[in-house]
C-alpha cells in the first residue's frame, strides 16, 4: 500500500505500508486547512512520479478544521460512471459555520452539509485504506447536487 498526498501545505509526500499510511492521514487530521485541500491517492504505486505519470483513477479531497472539530471529504472515483465524484454528508443541521477550502485554486468552500466529525473522517479515511474504494460507512451526495 502506497499512498501518494499533496498536503494542504502544498508539499508533496508518499506513505508506504500500514502505519505509514495511518500516521499521515493522522497528520492531515490534525492540521489546519486554511487556504489548500489535501489531496490522497492510495495504490500499488507512487503518483505523480515525473510528469507522464502514473495518475490514479481514484482520490480523495480532505479539508480539516481541527479547532472546530469537523472535516469534509470529497471522492473522484473516474471508473464509476454513475458516482464519480462525491462530496462527504451530514443531514444534521448542527455542523458549525465553517468555511472549509475545497479547491486553493479557485477558493471554492466546501458546502456545510458536508462537514463531518473528525472522527467519522478518520474512520472512513481508514476504510478508503484498506478497500481502496468509496467509504461506506458514511453517507455521499453527487458533488453536482450543490
């Protein structure tokens, strides 16, 4: 298990094997996003090696707010046709106003109703580890629904 990140401090980092990869989705928990995403890809490879690639065909987009608890999640998935990207939801009207970045680039937010407890992230980051797929056990909405 490899897992490739381009962290919300925009620098590059690759995590092989269980605990590796346990302790950097550990790290990106814990961190601040305030102004960058964080970006996972988990394979049989490293991404991003050199400019022809490899590219993954799945990630996920993490953007965290340790000070208030919450993250959200977003999964591109290009070999599924029918979700291929999606965005973490909580039908819970109680998530704090916090605006967290989905895309540094163009300043996009991630929409409250996709934030989520910290712990929930972790639990479903840890789920995206070991299957390799979308998480189950927490609930997705189409990203083009917003």
């Amino acid at each position: 298990m490899i897992v490739t990140a381009i962290l919300t401090t925009q620098i590059g980092r690759v995590a092989r094997g269980v605990i590796e990869c346990t302790q950097l989705i550990d790290q990106v928990l814990d961190t601040e996003h305030m102004t960058w995403e964080t970006l996972l890809a988990v394979g049989d490879v490293e991404f991003y090696s050199d400019q022809s690639g490899p590219y993954p065909n799945h990630q996920i987009r993490v953007s965290v707010s340790p000070k208030n608890g919450v993250a959200a999640l977003s999964y591109t998935d290009h070999d599924d046709p029918a979700l291929s990207i999606a965005n973490s939801h909580n039908q819970s009207d109680r998530s704090p106003a916090v605006d967290l970045v989905f895309n540094g680039d163009t300043g996009a937010l991630f929409p409250r109703s996709a934030l989520i407890p910290i712990p929930r992230a972790r639990v479903a980051l840890m789920e995206w580890l070991r299957t390799r797929t979308r998480p189950t056990c927490i609930e997705w909405v189409p990203y083009d629904e917003y």
